[in-house]
C-alpha cells in the first residue's frame, strides 16, 4: 500500500515538474505527451477508474477550442491577419507609430481570437519590416509577445485559461469583458510606455525611410465566407449564446466548403494543444481525489493572496494547469475570485520569456533570423509590466 502511494505520488510529482519544465529530460516528450502518459499511469494505478477519468474532460472546453481553432485556421488562410497587419501599418511610418498600431492591432486581434495564433502569424512579418527599415526588431517582438497576452484578457474567447475559466463559472461573455476589457486597454498602454522607456530608437515620430506596404494575399470567397461567419459569431457571443455552441456552429459551417481541402484546415488544429488539456483534466482530478489541494484553499479567498499564488503557480507549471488546480478551490458564483484568476493567470505570462507560448514564438523566430532575445532582456520588460498590470487588475476588479 505505501509502496503504491509512493509510486502514485511520484507519477504526479514527475508529471508536474514535466509540464513546468517542457520536457523531461532524457525522453523526447513535450507537455502533451507528459499529461497524457501521466494520466494514463495514474489510472493504472487506480487513481482513477477509466470512465471516471472520461467524465474529468470537460467537453464544453476541448469543442471550444476545436472550433476556435478551426475558425483561426479560416481567417489565416483567407489572408484576414496579413490584410489586418497591412491596415495598421499603413496608419504610420514612424518607428514610435509601428510600435504603437502593432501593440493595439496585436491586443485587439487577440481579445477575439486564440492569442498564440496571432503571435505565430505576426511574428515573421514583423520581423520582415523591421529588418527592410533597418530597425532593432526586439522591442517589436516584444511588443507582439507582451501584446498578445494583455489582449488576450479582455474576453473569454482570448486565450485557453479563460476558455477554461468561462466553462467553469458561466460568466457571460459580455459581462467577462466589461470587466476586463478595460485592464487590457491600460495594460497596452503601459506596455508603450515601457517600451519607450527601455528602448530610445523607438522613440522618433519620423517617417522611416523605405518603408514597404505589406500586399496581403486575399483568396477572396473564402475570405468573404470566413469574415461573414466570424462576425455573427461575435455576435452571438455578444448576445449571450453558449460560446461552446456558437463556436461550434461557426467551425461546422466553414468546413462545408468547396474552396480548400479539409486536410489543410485540419492541420492547423493543435492538436497537442487539445491533448495537453485533456491530460490536464484527469491529472487535475487525482490531485483532487487524492486531497493535494487543501493546503491552498487558504490562498484563494483573499483577492490579493489569489493574484499572487496564481502568478507564482502560472510561471511554476503554466497558466493552464495552474488555473486548473486553482479552480476546485473557488466557488462557482464567486464572480470576483473567477475574474482575479483569469487576468492574472494571464497577466503573469508576461513576467519571464517562458511564462507563455507566445514569447517563445517571438523567441525562437527571432533567433532562427540570427537575433537574441535573452531570458534577461525579457525579465527587464515583463517584469515592470507584469507587475504594473497585476496592480492595475487588482485595483480595478477589487475597488
């Protein structure tokens, strides 16, 4: 019996320190695969039985981001985000007025769709301009990376920890973002401030020489189909729908199509992603059952307390399992406590360059092109900033 207890323990342990981490090292195994060899060792080992560990999936979350995804895939092949990057830079041509349209421009696209999409799609071209203007490209991926975290606050459809979130508690769509959309308005600005503080060459107001105009591709019946859909289904989030049901709807009728191969569309869907939070969702109910949580309940209850210990658990193991093990412990018409988890849960990503996906896009592009956005020039932005935010969320959602 202790021997097994052990083994259950260590199996957890393991799982927790891979998903911080990775990877494990030695194996070639991502988060995905931890989550899921991990859960399924857990129910060998009789954690859980088989349909127990069926029912911890929530459903409501994996179509969600099924469908989200499908919907992005969409929009990406349509040209809609080089068409949406091409409109904003042609507002300006100073190296000031580009930081700030691909700061706003990122934030917005990010409060409506999945934010690590947007991160992938405006890096490279990002880092295209800024080399044709011969500009130091960092502050512009870091403007892109801290960006598409801030945005992706304002709603519940932004990024998966608020996908999560909103499965959980059933907060409206609506009333989600009257309460956080204007933390991600603040959080943007201040990121241009800080950006301007820590990086003098952003500073000029002049037109930069040369600059190109991006000629986004348009294929355009798909393209007219995509934005149609994607509209009314904003609009039915807007209007109270289940975002689950909507978002379904939407991605079911976009793959009725004569105009590109379902395969293509098929393979933008991440589906590492889906099979992480599945994973997660069995891990996260041994951890229950096996009462691993109790320690933390005293965390929860205090806004501020709440906003520190899952800033520090989202840069430990990650802002989704960490809003998955925080979740047991808040009520569900706790409106505040649910609110406090999501913008800093996300907020937090911004502290470190692992504390999201999207630094690690804008990272890894960077260096593949030969430049270097270290742990340390990260730490010097996301650290003033994520504070500073986190501040402004308390302030504001507590007042």
């Amino acid at each position: 019996m202790l021997i097994r207890q052990a083994i259950v323990y260590g199996v957890l342990s393991i799982s927790y320190v891979g998903l911080a981490l990775g990877y494990l090292p030695g194996l070639r195994m991502n988060r995905a695969t931890i989550a899921l060899v991990g859960s399924a060792l857990l129910v060998g080992l009789g954690v859980l039985d088989l349909e127990a560990a069926w029912q911890a999936i929530d459903p409501t979350t994996i179509i969600f981001l099924l469908s989200m995804m499908v919907v992005n895939a969409n929009l990406s092949y349509s040209g809609f985000f080089q068409l949406a990057l091409a409109a904003l830079i042609r507002l300006t041509r100073s190296p000031l007025g580009i930081l700030t349209v691909l700061t706003v421009g990122t934030g917005l696209l990010s409060a409506f769709f999945l934010n690590d999409t947007i991160a992938i799609i405006f890096t490279p071209l990002t880092i295209s301009l800024a080399q044709t203007l011969g500009l130091n490209p960092i502050p512009y991926l870091l403007a892109i990376a801290g960006a598409t975290n801030i945005g992706s606050v304002a709603t519940l459809s932004g990024n998966p920890q608020n996908i999560l979130i909103g499965s959980f508690s059933g907060i409206a769509y609506a009333d989600f973002a009257r309460v956080l959309m204007p933390v991600a308005v603040v959080g943007l600005l201040v990121q241009i401030g800080l950006l301007w503080l820590l990086y003098p060459a952003v500073r000029s107001i002049g037109p930069a020489d040369n600059c190109p105009l991006i000629r986004p591709r348009l294929y355009k019946p798909l393209f007219t189909k995509t934005v149609i859909i994607t509209s009314a289904l904003l609009i039915a989030f807007v209007a109270g729908v289940p975002v689950a049901t909507a978002a379904f709807v939407a991605a079911a009728l976009l793959l009725i199509t004569r105009r590109i191969k379902p395969q293509r569309v098929l393979r933008e869907v991440d589906w590492n992603l889906l099979v992480l939070f599945s994973g997660l969702f069995i891990l996260t109910r041994c951890t229950q059952k096996l009462d691993l949580l109790s320690w933390l309940s005293g965390w929860v209850g205090p806004p501020l307390s709440l906003i520190g210990i899952t800033a520090v658990l989202s840069n430990l193991i990650s802002n989704v399992p960490a809003v998955l093990l925080l979740q047991p412990l808040i009520q569900p018409d706790d409106t505040r406590s649910w609110l406090l988890l999501a913008a800093s849960s996300t907020l937090a990503g911004n502290l470190t360059l692992f504390g999201a996906v999207a630094n690690l896009i804008t990272a890894e592009a960077a260096a593949n092109l030969g430049y270097k956005l270290s742990f340390w020039e990260h730490l010097r932005f996301g650290l003033p900033l994520t504070l500073i935010t986190l501040a402004v969320t308390y302030i504001w959602v507590v007042r």
